[in-house]
C-alpha cells in the first residue's frame, strides 16, 4: 500500500489552511509536526471505524489545540487546552463561523485532554482525542496502518517533541496542580511516549 502523504496532509479548506498558519507562526517545528500527524492519525481512524467528522472543524482543532502550551497563549492560571479552545473559539469567529460552530473548536481542543471522549457525544473531541495520545504517548498504534505511522513520521519527523512538550507539560503542572496537564505529568506517559514512538521507528 502507497500512502499519498501529501493528500492525507493537505488542509481540507481555506480556514483549513489559515489555522495551518496560525500554528506555523506561534509553535515551533516540532510541535507544528505534532499538530499535523495528529490531523492525520484522526484522518485515517475516522475512515477505518466510519466516523463522519466535520473535517474542517477537527483540521482547526487539530492544529491549534496545543496553543495553550506555547509562550504567547500560555494562561497562568487555567488549563493549556482552556486556553487553547479560546483562541481556537476566537479565532473561528474571526474567520466568520457562527458562534455555535465556533465555540466547537473551544470544546473539542478542551475534550482532547478527557481521558476518554465517546464518539457519539463528540465525534471530533473523540478523534482528537484519540490521535494526540498516539502521537504523544505511543497509545493504539494498531489504530494507523504501519506504513501509515512510517510515512507520516518520515515526512513529518518527532524532532525534540517528546523532550520539549514533557518539559512545558511539567511545568504547567508546577503551576497548576489540579488540571489535566498535571494528571499527564505524574503519568510520565510524554518521556514513556517518546521511548515507545523511538522503538516503533527504529
């Protein structure tokens, strides 16, 4: 099987694509890629359990949803994914949804931090759930065909992530003690992740 990366990469729309900038402009590399493979880990689940997503709305969520860990949009005192899903939220009805639609991106980016997200209630959280704890924690690789995870992370390599996301989920957990960011620090499933995507590569 050929896996045409570029295609399961693309940005499904034009907002699509602005959000593609957006996390260019305020992340660095590695989490850029992060962004990215999540969008297609939850791409290719949706289509192997038949889940029908707004792919717009789960392209926008992917790409900002870790916005709230980066030095411009870390807020002090509430969780990085609440800070994410504002900017999110904000940054939809900049781009002209409804307010509905774009208080969705706040939820879904706030819901990829639940422990577990049912599809039914949220098909997008779901996704993103699922996607960023396989890209972060090395959780359900038999969710992605093989060669999927190969290309994928040839064309978009780890780089630091592991090592740079774990230092700033550990130090918003200095700051925040109670929210999910600590919960995953405690957890040591960001450096286990790591370990795990470095023996699945090799």
């Amino acid at each position: 099987m050929t896996t045409d990366v570029d295609a399961l990469l693309a940005p499904p729309t034009a907002v699509a694509a602005r959000a593609l900038e957006v996390v260019r402009a305020w992340s660095p590399p590695a989490l850029v890629h992060h962004c990215l493979r999540s969008w297609a880990w939850a791409s290719v689940i949706a289509d192997a359990d038949g889940l029908s997503p707004d792919r717009e709305l789960l392209f926008v969520s992917a790409m900002l949803h870790d916005l709230g860990v980066t030095p411009s949009f870390d807020a002090h005192t509430i969780p990085f994914e609440d800070a994410g899903g504002a900017v999110g939220t904000v940054f939809a009805l900049g781009a002209g949804w409804d307010a509905a639609r774009a208080r969705r991106v706040g939820e879904v980016i706030e819901r990829h931090m639940w422990t577990s997200v049912a599809p039914d209630v949220d098909v997008e959280g779901h996704l993103l759930e699922v996607a960023t704890s396989l890209d972060v924690s090395g959780v359900g690789f038999d969710l992605v065909p093989s060669d999927v995870l190969h290309a994928v992370s040839a064309a978009l390599p780890r780089l630091d992530f592991s090592t740079t996301f774990d230092g700033r989920i550990h130090e918003q957990a200095a700051r925040k003690p109670t929210s999910s960011a600590a919960r995953l620090d405690r957890s040591g499933n960001v450096a286990a992740g790591g370990a795990r995507w470095d023996a699945f590569l090799a």
